[in-house]
C-alpha cells in the first residue's frame, strides 16, 4: 500500500529532476546568474512569474477535485440511533428567508454540540460549513458538491449576500443520493449586503461547537488536513493561504509582551476552521466598539487580530474558481486592508493597555477582558506544521521556520494613530502598518522568490521537479517529517521503505550519515526507527524500517493509536540549508 508521501519511478526521476531540459534546472540556473543580458533577465522575470503561478495556485482541480473523497469514515460521526426529519423546511423575517433541507443523521454528540444527544466523548466532532455566497451562483454550488464529501461537515449553512439571486435549497442543492445522510443543507437569502459580517452571524445559528467558513470562489483540497489540526487545538484559527500570502502575512503579526499583545492576521476566504466561542466573543467585542457599518463588514479584517492569538496558517496553492466579481477587483482592495488593519491593532492596543479610550469615545465598560489572553498552546515556537500534502493525507512538519518569530519585532502602542489628534488618513495607515513590514524585512527574511521556488510543500507535492529549501542551516536535533491525516498502524510495524530526495549532493550526504528516523503515536512520545540506509540516484533510502517499541503492541484504536508523526531529525548540525524534493513511505 502507498503512503500519503510521493510516489516516483526511477524514469519520472531522471526526466524530472537532472535533464537540462527540466524547468528546476533551467531556473535554478537563470536565477542564480550574476552577470545577465537584457535577454536573461526577461526570461529571469518570466520564469519567476511562472514559479510565482506555480506555488500558490494549483491547476489540476479538473483532475483531482472530482476524485477527491475524505480519509475519514463517515462512521466516525454516526451513533447507532438515527433522526430522520426528511422534507424541506423554510423560515423568514424582516431580513432573510431560508431554505433547508434536512436529513437523517445522529452524530457522535457528547462535544458536538447539539442538544438531547448522548454518547462517547470523541475528538473526532461534526463541525457546520458556512459558505458566504456573493455573484458566483455556479461557485457556491461547485463548494457545496465539495463540501459534501467529507463526513465530519454535517452541516451548510450558505448565506446569500446578493439580493437579486434566490438561492434554493430544493433547485440548486438538491440531494443526489438515496443512502447519504448528510449534511443538511440551509440558505439563507439576504435582503442586503452584509458582506463578511454575515460569515460570523451565520456561524452563531451552527448546530455544532465549530464553524468551517469559505467563500464561494475556492476549492479547498486541504479540508482533511485542516480538520486533523483542528482536532488537535480546537480552540485555535485554523486557516490555509497561497505561500505568496502566506509570507506577507507573517509580517503581520504583532507582540508585545508588556501588553499582553501576541495576535496576527490571516485571510479566512480560501477555508477556516474556527471554534463558535470564538465568533460568539467576536461579535461581544464588535459590540462594544463604535465601529461604523462599513468597518462592521468587513469583519474579516478585524476578527484575526482581535482573537489577540496567532492564527495557525497552512501555506500551500490553492485551486481558485471563477474570482470575478470579487470584493478586490472592486476597489482599492490595499489601501482598504492597511487601512482597517491598522485601525484594529490600534484599537486591541488601545483595550490592551487601558487607556480605554478609541477615537475619542470610551470603549464598553470593562471591554479589556474581551481581549486580554493567555497565548494558545502549542505557543509559536512549538508550532511546526507548515502545509498540507497535495493528496491530502498527510502535512509536511519542519522546526525550521523560514521567517523571523513574532517575538522579532515588537509592537509599540505609539505605532498606532493617536486619540488626541485629527483623523488619520489612509496613507498614515499604510504607513504605519509598512512600517511594521520593514523592520521584519529587513531581518533575514526570504525574498518574493525564494518563497515562490523553494516553498514549504515543494516537499510533498508529488513532484519532482520542485524542492523546499530550509532557508536556515538546520541544527543538532532540526527536523523535517510528516504528520499523517489518520493514523498507521502498518507503519509501526514495519514499513517497506521510506525514500527521499533532493538535487543537493549535501542534503544526501548529511541525511545518509547523521540522519536519524523517529516516530511517534501523539507527537510527544518518540520512538527510533531502525532498518537499513542506502544511496539511490538522487535519493536516499531506508529500507525494513521498524518503529515499534520493544515489548509493546501498538493498537488499533483510530483515535489514539498508530503511528501519526513521522520525523527524520539531525544528529548533528548541517553545514548548508537542506533541499527536499520528495518523500515517499512505500508500506
């Protein structure tokens, strides 16, 4: 049986990967010229746009995305005793119309949050999709199709911001199967544009403790993987960006530990995982504040930061739908985000540090609470997983982190717009906020480049022809692995082999000599695999790997045995950052 890593034959090897023909030699070779003709450096700028197009937008939903099913069983969210409501039920108000769709289910209940069920505790919870539907009718309905493959989604919730388009539950969701019973499926019709304020609304009518939102012009390959994380840290953002943004964005984290401050930003659209708690405590704080309405919808840009935690971000490329009628390609989509980010750090470090006072008017009375936290565990640091797999069934880990740690730069409460002076303009906002991107670029941060051809799931995306690179050498005890979507217990006993490979002559060297194989059921306890090492073309591999314990039978209990964590860590510090084209576990 293959294993989630990549799969390759020694002919695809040779094709891909040394040719001078292959597009990794070619711009590995354009990119590193010094002294280049006005030719070279158009066909630099054209190569680079191409690397840029290939790491952050995924080309093969045609192919892949009819195919894709979840690696979870749906018998995981079933109990033995089932509700069947059947037929089509309708709601209206002032505001919204809906329809729903309702079909028999009873699900593993004890935490997921519906009332009257009784059951095991599992980690394994139903979670609600919420989709915000604009102009893309054929988008919403090509993510609910999606949506609909993946058991652990018992509901949709969709919420149509446009108010000339009728979305119907009976016409444009309608059930093709007689055996499926979930999810259940409701639309709600809005007599206006709310925007993204309606995400966290929807969320709050969710049957169950966790929300899954995406927009409706994306179709997010990595749901499997997000939930597996989610299962982990559920109180934690959980949520997947293009690496371009994935860059960007962690300059936009913010710290300061006299305050209390340690949050960031991340863009929701492209498919979160979020606990309803969380969107409950959003909408007491947006409550709290004199927002005005047009700050109000676009909660997106306020919701992140306001957690005042650190998202956890998956940087992967994404397969996007048809984008038109976007809410970017409308405005001046930047100067609007510097503009309401600035707006919301200042406002958090307003709260944090007491004063108590925003834009002239005094906040809620006891406001700072709604925002005052302890850092989420794991902390930071402590977080390694970097993307998903492209086939979804496993993450790629590493403890080498490409950017400067949050805790780089700190964020004073003079950076934000003063409460004693005139309206600050748009381009003091841009400012400020840039200037806060400057002091974490001019660190060792990596380039637009490097980020677009060396990214993190260059490692574990089934092809050869593109490598992760560590940017940092990599210490005594640096690693790089995979975390497993579901647990293997083949793994534990034994495996065939596990092959990996790079370009670098180096990386090949260091891991047949001073690599070291662990594993492990939680991610905490470690066991050393044993078997036996050998060179291949460009490869190294372990064969008759074994990672059991001795004297101990690992179980069989999906939830809490198997092998999960699969780490290849240094026994002794690297003389040169490492190159990772692939890696394939063959049990």
């Amino acid at each position: 049986m293959d294993s989630p890593g990549t799969v390759f034959s020694e002919d695809t090897l040779q094709k891909d990967l040394f040719l001078p023909d292959s597009p990794l030699f070619k711009s590995k070779a354009v990119a590193a010229g010094a002294a280049l003709s006005a030719d070279t450096m158009k066909e630099r700028e054209r190569m680079l746009m191409e690397w840029d197009q290939r790491s952050n937008y995924r080309t093969d939903l045609a192919d892949v995305g009819p195919g894709r099913v979840s690696s979870f069983p749906a018998s995981l969210f079933v109990s033995p005793k089932s509700n069947n409501n059947g037929g089509i039920s309708s709601s209206s108000s002032a505001s919204l119309s809906s329809s729903s769709s309702s079909s028999s289910s009873s699900l593993l209940s004890s935490s997921s949050g519906a009332s009257g069920n009784t059951g095991p505790a599992s980690k394994y919870v139903p979670v609600t999709a919420v989709i915000l539907s604009w102009k893309r009718k054929e988008g919403v309905k090509a993510v609910v199709a999606h949506l609909r493959k993946y058991p652990f989604i018992q509901e949709i919730l969709i919420w149509n911001n446009n108010p000339d388009v009728v979305l119907s539950t009976t016409h444009d969701f309608p059930t093709n199967s007689t055996t499926q019973t979930w999810p259940t499926i409701t639309v709600f019709n809005s007599v206006a544009n709310l925007h993204d304020f309606s995400k966290y609304t929807t969320c709050t009518l969710a049957k169950y403790d966790h929300c899954y939102i995406q927009d409706d012009d994306w179709i997010n390959l990595s749901i499997d993987s997000m939930y597996s994380l989610m299962v982990d840290q559920p109180s934690s953002l959980i949520t997947s960006t293009i690496p371009a943004m994935a860059a960007q964005q962690r300059s936009w984290t913010f710290q300061n530990p006299q305050l209390g401050l340690h949050t960031g930003f991340s863009w929701l659209g492209a498919g979160s995982f979020m606990p309803k708690k969380a969107v409950f405590k959003f909408l007491m704080q947006l409550g709290g504040s004199n927002l005005w309405k047009e700050r109000v919808q676009l909660g997106d840009l306020f919701f992140a930061l306001w957690r005042n935690q650190y998202p956890v971000v998956l940087s992967h490329a994404l397969a996007p739908l048809d984008q038109s009628s976007s809410w970017s390609g409308r405005i001046d989509q930047w100067s609007v985000v510097y503009e309401h980010m600035t707006d919301a750090m200042f406002r958090l470090t307003t709260v944090l540090s007491g004063t108590g006072v925003v834009h002239g008017s005094p906040h809620r009375v006891g406001a700072k609470s709604d925002f005052v936290a302890d850092e989420e565990l794991p902390s930071f640091k402590d977080r390694h997983t970097r993307s998903s797999c492209s086939n979804d069934k496993c993450l790629f880990q590493t403890n080498i982190d490409m950017f400067p740690s949050p805790e780089s730069i700190k964020w004073h409460p003079d950076a934000t717009p003063s409460t004693t002076t005139t309206t600050t303009t748009t381009t003091q906002h841009r400012d400020i906020l840039q200037a806060h991107e400057a002091r974490f670029k001019s660190l060792n941060y990596p380039k637009p480049d490097f980020v677009a051809m060396h990214t993190y799931h260059y490692a574990v995306d089934q092809d050869l022809s593109t490598c992760w690179q560590s940017f940092h050498v990599l210490e005594k005890g640096g690693y790089f692995g995979l975390r497993f979507v579901l647990p293997l217990l083949e793994l534990g006993e034994r495996a065939k082999s596990i092959e990996i490979w790079s370009t670098f002559e180096s990386t090949l060297a260091h891991l047949g000599k001073f690599m070291v194989v662990k594993a492990s059921v939680d991610g905490t306890n470690w066991m050393t695999c044993t078997g036996e090492t050998e060179r291949a073309t460009g490869s190294i591999r372990m064969k008759d790997l074994r990672c059991t314990d001795v004297g101990r039978k690992i179980g069989i209990q999906l939830d809490t045995r198997g092998i999960q964590f699969l780490r290849f860590e240094m026994k002794e510090p690297t003389t040169a950052p490492i190159e990772i084209c692939g890696i394939r576990v063959l049990l």
